[in-house]
C-alpha cells in the first residue's frame, strides 16, 4: 500500500522508500545503499543517526517529552544558553518554534510591532515558506497565485541589486528579509559587499534587516553563519531545518529591545521548545562545534567544488556551478529529472532547484570517499545524457 492513497499529490515524489541511515549514507527497504545529498532538503545536517543526538533523545525521552513554555526546564535552558552563545553579536533573545516557516512568521510579527511600520521587503527569488505570510515574501508566482490575496504590503527587490532595494524602500517599510545565499532558486551567492551596503541602508533608514538562514545556516556553507562570509549581522534571524539534527525545530533570534516589544500572549508556539526537541538541539549544536563538521563543510565543499569544475570542462551540459561549502547547485542546459533518476539508480541522492538546477545539501560529516563516488556517478550519467541528447 502506497503513501500516496493517502497523502495526495502534495509533494514531488522519489520512486525510493528509506528505511534508515548512518552518517551520510541511507538504506532502502530492499537493503540498497544510498549516498545522501538530498539530507533531508537540509535538515540531516549533523548526519543520519548521530550518536550525539541519538543520545540526547533517548535520555530526554526517559525523563520528560514536553513542557509548555508557561513553565520552566533546564533542558530548554541550556538549549537556549547554548544557541546564545553562538549567535551573531546582539541576537541575545530568542523564540522557539517548530519549522522555518513559523520562524519566519514569528518575524514578520517581532518586526511589526516593534517598528509600528507594514511595509515588507524581500527579494526576487527568495524562499521563506508556505504558510500565508512567509508565503507571501516567497517570490515565486507558482506557489501563489491560487491562494491569493496574501498579505498586503509586500515588495520584492532584485537580489544582490542595491539600488533595486532602495527604490522599493519606503516610510512604512518596516523590515527587508534576505537568505544571505539563496537556496530554492538555485543556491544564488550575493555579489560582494551586497550584504554590508543592505545593512547599512537599513540602519540609515531606521529599517529591520532578517536573515533567513534556515538552509544557509549552521556550518551548511563552511561557516557557522552564512552572513559570516561578509561579517555582516542582523536584526533578527530565522532558523530551522538541521538545528535539532532531524528533530522538528525552529528558532527566530532576535535583539532584547525588538522582543521586548511584544506583550504577553501575543505569539505563542504549544510545542515550541519542548525538551525532546531542545534536547537534540544541544546535541545538534555540540555535533556542529566540538566535532569539526563545520570545518568539514568548508573542507569537503571545496574538494566537491573542485571536482564539478572539473566535470563541467568535460560536460557541455553543465552551465554553471555555485556556491558555498556544501550548499551547491549545479546549473544544467536541460531539466534535471532524468539526470536524478539515473542517479537514484547508481545509489545517489540528489536534489533539484527549478527544472534545470542540482542542488547538493549534503550532511556536513560527508567524507571525501563519498564525493569521489558522487562525482563519478554524476560523470557517468551525464555522458550517458549527452550520448543521448547528441550534445
């Protein structure tokens, strides 16, 4: 029995049915070994089973599962503590949720009521979520023409175009959200000294700056924030997927002053900060620092790097490579989907952006063992493509 009798036709589906996985390797239900660059769309970012966070889950699951933020834990709190202590400088006060998306949401709301303003200002390509605000700030016309009207007041400046921003900025802007590398429209890397001329145009006109870092952030790109690569820091950040090594989580990070904005009861999340979700966290987090994967990230990203260039000099299909540590696309002259299938054949998952673009989102433990084996599969399919196709 199928899945799909009951879920509908909600999601683009792999012909593959995982049943466990180790590291950045999966395992099918028929025994078949894959090696994972879809990580879960980012989330298995410390690695499938990390025995940190396996742990942690284990422990917190024999004490307690959840707890309301009306009371207090100390496993929310040293969660909280350790995130603190990672963050950018001034992202002293935090929000727990569930998903990006609702730390998105979360933002909007911080940002309005502090400043008093509506005007919102994203950028041509983002992705922030689906549900009705952050998919409002999503650019994409695709995901939103049939639930429309969204919130009012949204522009969309042209991304790593700073002059496109300050046409669109107005007296009622009251934030500009930006993925510091853009994921779902096909891992776009800003021109430098874009983040740092955004920032200092928000500060000159009294604006909020967001850095949505939900896919970009945690070490995906070889730093531990994607705004590191320009020392740039916002106002109030937004993360998700891979901070709880697998476990649903989101965070919206922000200044004292911004949180201090918002009375009793006017956001809330039931299971927000729970423990077993906090638990993974601390896990997660320590993964992320004590053993080295961001250094990894940047270590392996260069080598996976280095290697598609090398590909792309033999494969005329390929157009461009992007990216920063292992957050890469791989821009195609053609769609992708018959290139991912015949991967999934040779054992590799891989992700898309669009029609024409791979997107590699490995976990951040992938060795440099497993690269060589991508990037021979990817060889090997692309001339079978190109054979194909008489490119």
């Amino acid at each position: 029995m199928s899945e799909d009798q009951f879920m509908g036709g909600l999601y683009q589906r792999f012909p593959v049915t995982i049943e466990k996985g180790k590291g950045s390797h999966v395992w099918d239900i028929n025994g078949k070994e894959y090696i994972d660059c879809m990580g879960g769309y980012g989330v298995a970012l410390v690695g499938h089973q990390n025995e940190r966070v396996v742990k942690a889950i284990k422990e917190q699951a024999d004490k307690i599962i959840t707890v309301h933020s009306s009371l207090y834990n100390k496993t929310r709190e040293e969660f909280l503590q350790t995130l603190i202590g990672l963050a950018p400088k001034n992202l002293t006060q935090v929000h727990l949720n569930n998903s990006g998306a609702e730390a998105v949401e979360a933002a909007i709301k911080f940002a309005r009521k502090f400043t008093g303003k509506k005007g919102m200002v994203a950028m041509k390509g983002s992705y922030h979520g689906k549900s009705l605000g952050a998919l409002s700030l999503t650019f994409n016309p695709k995901y939103k023409k049939a639930f429309l009207p969204l919130v009012e007041k949204v522009s969309f400046a042209s991304y790593g175009d700073i002059e496109s921003l300050r046409e669109v900025i107005d007296n009622d802007t009251a934030f500009v959200i930006l993925e510091p590398i853009q994921g779902e429209s096909g891992i776009i890397v800003p021109p430098e000294g874009f983040l740092k001329d955004v920032r200092q145009l928000c500060d000159e006109k009294g604006i909020l700056l967001i850095f949505d870092e939900i896919q970009s952030g945690l070490g995906r790109t070889g730093r531990l924030w994607a705004c590191d690569h320009w020392n740039t820091s916002p106002d109030i950040m937004c993360l998700a997927k891979g901070i709880a090594g697998g476990v649903p989580m989101g965070a919206t990070l922000v200044r004292p002053d911004i949180l201090a904005a918002i009375s009793k009861g006017e956001h809330s999340s039931t299971f927000g900060g729970n423990p077993l979700s906090c638990a993974a966290g601390i896990a997660a987090l320590k993964a992320l620092t004590e053993d080295g994967l961001v250094e990894n990230s940047e270590k392996m990203g260069k080598i996976f790097r280095e290697g598609l260039e090398k590909l792309k000099e033999q494969h005329p299909m390929i157009r461009e490579i992007r990216g920063k540590g292992l957050m890469i696309g791989v821009e195609m002259k053609f769609e992708v989907r018959d290139i991912l299938m015949n991967l999934i054949k040779k054992g590799i998952l891989m992700l898309y952006s669009g029609r024409n673009i791979l997107r590699i989102l490995p976990p951040l433990v992938i060795s440099e063992e497993d690269i060589t084996k991508v990037l021979q599969s990817l060889d090997s399919v692309l001339t079978e493509e190109e054979k194909k196709r008489n490119v």
